[in-house]
C-alpha cells in the first residue's frame, strides 16, 4: 500500500484562496454607512460631563446652550437636543436612518447627516430630504430648571 502526501505547497496555496475568498465575501457584508474612518461629526458639547450611558441621570446640558430654532449634537451620547421654539426642547437619535451615520450639525432648522445629505426637522425628527428611509426616533429627555438631562 502506498500512502499519497499533499505537498505542503499545495495546502498553502489552499489556505491563502480561501482567507482571501473569506476577506472578500465577509467585506461585502458589511454597510457603506461611510463609517471607515471617515465619518465627521460635532465635538461634543455640554457641560462637561463624561460620556455615560443613556439615562444614567448625568446632565447633558444647559437649556443655555441650545439655541432657539437650532440645536446641539451630542456625539459621545449619540443624541441631538434641539429647541424649535423658545423653551421647547426635543431630543432625537443622533444616528442617520439611512445608513447609520452619525449627523453633525444643526443648521437652518434642519439636522444635518455628513454622509449622504439626509436632513432631518428639528421639530419633530421628520424627513426634509433624503435619502434617509424615516424619521430620526425621538429621545426621552427631562429639563429641570436650567438642566437637561437624557432619561
């Protein structure tokens, strides 16, 4: 009986196809939610105050620092605080519907997403242009004298 031996030439070349086959499939997985190092989004602001989970009752900010028809992203929290009219404050997810991005700014009575050009009210979260699929889900917060703070 003779025994028959791959050349170890041969598993190698195996293995290489197949991690190289693996990479490709598993690369073509992932999202193109602009998310490869790329992505921009505001510093955050606030009062200073480490970023903690949601609704662990740190404040996020002073009503002080949320301006009247705008708003202020909040990054490290994944939240935007806006006040469309004086007194009245909204909070909504900080992350894009389209494709997961986190948006960056508040400008012109819209929240505005860097990646794709979604842009979202600040009254209520609702699409004003696309391509976001729906709106940004609203975000529980309290607001207690002068301090907001993320429920």
């Amino acid at each position: 009986m003779t025994s028959r031996t791959t050349p170890r030439r041969t598993v190698l070349f195996a293995a290489a196809a197949l991690t190289t086959a693996t990479a490709a499939t598993t690369a073509g997985c992932g999202s193109d939610g602009g998310d490869g190092g790329t992505e921009t989004s505001a510093p955050p602001t606030g009062t200073g105050a480490s970023p903690t989970a949601p609704g662990d009752g740190t404040p996020l900010a002073s009503t002080s620092e949320i301006p009247v028809g705008g708003g202020t992203v909040f990054a490290d929290r994944k939240v935007v605080v806006t006040q469309p009219e004086e007194g009245e404050f909204k909070a909504f997810s900080a992350i894009c519907t389209h494709q997961g991005c986190t948006v960056n700014k508040v400008a012109d009575g819209t929240i505005d997403c860097p990646c794709h050009g979604s842009k979202y009210s600040i009254t209520d979260g609702s699409v004003q242009a696309g391509p976001a699929p729906r709106p940004l889900p609203a975000e529980e917060i309290t607001v207690s004298g002068e301090t907001i703070v993320l429920a």
